[in-house]
C-alpha cells in the first residue's frame, strides 16, 4: 500500500464518519460494478446518494473537487443505476455527491460538502 492509497483511505473513514454525523444511512462503501467503483452509497432521508471523496495532502495540484471531471461524473451515474439494480432499496431520488478532504500537515483534516454535482 502506497502513501496516496493511504490518503484515499484515511479520507474515506473521514467522510464516512462527516456523513454519519449528519444523520445519513451509509448503505455500501467501495462498491465494484462494471467499469468502476463507488466511494459511497448512502441515504440523505429518502434520497440515495453516491459520494464520491477526493483527497489531497493539500491544494498545490488544485482543489480535491477538481478532480472529478464531466466523464467522471457520468461513470458515477452509470455505476448508480447498476448499484440500484443489484439492491431492493425504494428511493425518492438519486444525486451524486462529492467530498473534498484536505489533510494538513497538523490539525484536523478539512471537509467539504459538495451537493448534488450532477
């Protein structure tokens, strides 16, 4: 395991716990479908969410969010509808979600919530 692959993971158990605290239901985490994977799928009250985290040591290289480009929200979208086909789960809607995490040198890593990107 890498040094990035650790960030990755580090920012994923941040914004799992960010999303739990805000009363979301975390149904899955790094779910394989065909061609890709989501980060996370959760339930905000009756809308399922796909969550997908960015994470930098810091912003030299740009914003986290930055990174999630026009075709990368697409494969999000495309892997949604194969995680809604593959579980009986009723939803009034669906949005896809970025987390941007930025951990510093020192002091808690920082979250930003972006809704509904899609």
């Amino acid at each position: 395991m890498g040094a990035k692959d650790a960030v990755g993971r580090y920012g994923e158990k941040v914004a799992t716990a960010y999303l739990l605290d805000a009363g979301w239901q975390v149904l899955d985490r790094n779910w394989r479908g065909t061609g890709g994977e989501l980060d996370i799928v959760a339930l905000d009250a009756t809308t399922l969410v796909s969550v997908e985290v960015k994470t930098r040591r810091g912003t030299g290289f740009g914003h986290p969010a930055e990174a999630v480009t026009a075709a990368k929200l697409a494969r999000l979208r495309r892997l949604t509808g194969q995680w809604l086909s593959s579980h009986d789960v009723r939803v009034a809607s669906v949005r896809v979600d970025v987390v941007a995490i930025v951990v510093p040198r020192a002091g808690a890593a920082e979250v930003e919530h972006l809704v509904g990107v899609s």
